[in-house]
C-alpha cells in the first residue's frame, strides 16, 4: 500500500497497540486531537484512553512518568510536539532513562521510544525547526535513529519499541506526507543499517532523515553533467554504521555528509574523522561537510538560506571532484 510517512507512524503505532497490551502512548494532544501532526488520529478512540494518554504540558513529567511505566513492564511510547520542546525532559532522558541500564549493572532495561518530529523546512516559529540529533547521539545508553520515508518510519518504529534500550525517534516533519509504497509484511532492515538508495561511482552523499531527498535530487541534477554520485540514507545515528559507508567510500574515494543540524559539532564531523581514518588511503579528496550554520535556527524567510539545498550539496561534490 502508498502511505505517507506520518500515515506509516500512524500504522505502525497502531499495529504495536494492537499487538503488546503493555505498549502505551504518551504526550500533549496526542488524544482525542492525534496530535499537531495527526501522528496518532483515531488511537485513542480505538484503543482507549488508557493506552493512549493526553499529558499536561510538562515534557520533563511526560518523560519521568514513562521511566517508571518502563520500569514497571510497559513499553511507553512518547511524543514531544515538537523538536525545541524537548529539552525540559533533556535532564531525564540523560541522567536517568540512558544510565539505567548500565546503573543496574545491565539488569535493568528501559524500553522507551521518544519520538520527536524535528528539522525545518515549515516555515515555523522559534523552537519548531530545530535538529537536535548530536546532543542525543553523544549519550551513551541511547539509540537514535530517524526515518527519512514512510517504509523505514513504519519498520523502524516498529523495531524501536519492541527494542530493550531507549530510542530517540527523530521523524523529518517536513516529510511527513511524502508518500511511497510500504509492504508491512516484508522483513526488516536491521534497525542501525546503512541504506543504499542511489548506487553511484564518483562520490558518496550520506544523509538522514530530511536531507536524503535533497542528496537524491542533487544526485539526479549531477548525472545530467556526467557526475555519478552515490546516496546512502544513515538511517542510525546511534550506532552508526561505519562499515557500510566505508564499503561505499572505497567504491567512490569521496564523500559528503549532509544534515540539516550546524555543521560545527555535528554528525558529520564524527563520521568525516571516523571515514577519514579509515579510508585514509582511499579518498581522493577530504571528507567534507554541507549542513546548517552555528547560529539560532532563524525565522521562516530566512530558513531557505539556512537549510542545505540542492545547490549546496552540488557545491559540495565539485569542490571534492576538483581534487
């Protein structure tokens, strides 16, 4: 079946109801409004308020009260409305949901998906565009992944919950009702693999979430010049899947990470240093880097100027091919 991705959300979410009594939902509006983005439109009605819960607006209490549910035997299943809404919970999900495991000397687990729609592209206000992956993927004891389709946000919200450890669900909200073919019956992809959606030979593009459409249509716009660039989707950002990239950037001696998040600090940096050390003597060219600037996210007219477009990423992919 065709399905957005956020219908997929919704599909996947319903199916994890349905299958484990113990998996519950969380968050503000999440109810009888299915939430700001209709993640979650129609759950309660059909499974009840007490499987899918209106919360206050308190991310730290929404966070804190699915610890204990976890520990308690349940699958909580949390949504922050929005990315720049969640650091009130920054404090619990960093000093208490990713330490758990490894403070009860691996006896404990805390099978918590928080969900976090993020990125920009929607023309919103302060705190409703915001990337915050890296401060995620730095903590130990938390995985983080994002979905950039509706195919792996189906599969990998599904593998996220039935997951023992906790999961930072990031969905690219401005991909939310994009729509492709989603077989709910196919086997999965391991949750923390790399994904080759373009094979190419002159250079590798990494991107997630968002950003690997934009590595798709550069990478169509290249190919009109004779330039054959390689589209991996991460996937995972937390583990990350150096294996698979390395596999792509000894095919191709180059490579460029594209994020919606600063550049300065970000995912890319750790997967340039990691690429770089690794395929040392197959690159051609540094590993470089296209994402956003080191500055507060900035209002909707400006945020074209900001976000890494098409045209950066070709930018990107003449200056490695210049070498």
């Amino acid at each position: 079946m065709t399905l957005s991705l956020v219908r997929a959300i919704n599909e996947a979410l319903r199916g994890a109801l349905a299958d484990d009594p113990k998996v519950v939902l969380m968050g503000e509006d999440i109810g009888k409004l299915g939430g700001v983005f209709r993640a979650t439109e129609g759950l309660q009605k059909d499974f009840g308020e007490h499987r899918v819960l209106d919360t206050p607006l308190a991310e730290s209490g929404i966070v804190g009260t699915a610890i204990g549910l976890a520990l308690r035997g349940y699958r909580p299943v949390v949504e922050i409305q929005f990315d720049g809404f969640v650091f009130p919970a920054y404090d619990q999900i960093v000093t208490q949901l990713a330490k758990m495991r490894a403070r009860s000397g691996g006896r404990l687990g805390l099978p918590v998906v928080i969900r976090i729609p993020y990125g920009g592209g929607i023309g919103a206000v302060e705190h409703h565009s915001e990337s915050p992956e890296a401060l995620f993927a730095h903590v130990a004891g938390l995985r983080v992944v994002s979905p950039s389709g509706a195919a792996d946000a189906y599969w990998m919200l599904r593998q996220a919950i039935a997951c023992d450890d906790p999961v930072v669900f990031l969905e690219p909200k401005r991909r939310y009702y994009e729509k492709e073919p989603v077989d709910t019956s196919a086997p999965a992809a391991p949750l923390h693999s790399v994904r080759v959606v373009r094979p190419g030979r002159d250079m590798t593009l990494v991107g997630y979430g968002p950003t690997v459409r934009t590595c798709l249509d550069a990478a169509a716009a290249a190919e009109e010049d004779g330039v054959s660039l390689e589209v991996l989707d991460l996937r995972s950002l937390s583990p990350i899947d150096f294996d698979g990239i390395e596999a792509s950037v000894r095919r191709t001696g180059r490579l460029s990470v594209v994020h919606e998040a600063p550049v300065f600090f970000g995912a890319g940096a750790e997967i340039a240093a990691r690429i770089s050390e690794r395929c040392f003597h197959h690159l051609e060219a540094p590993v470089l880097r296209v994402g956003g600037y080191h500055m507060p996210y900035p209002g909707g007219r400006m945020e074209r100027d900001y976000l890494p477009d098409l045209d950066r990423v070709l930018d990107a992919a003449e200056r490695a091919l210049a070498y």
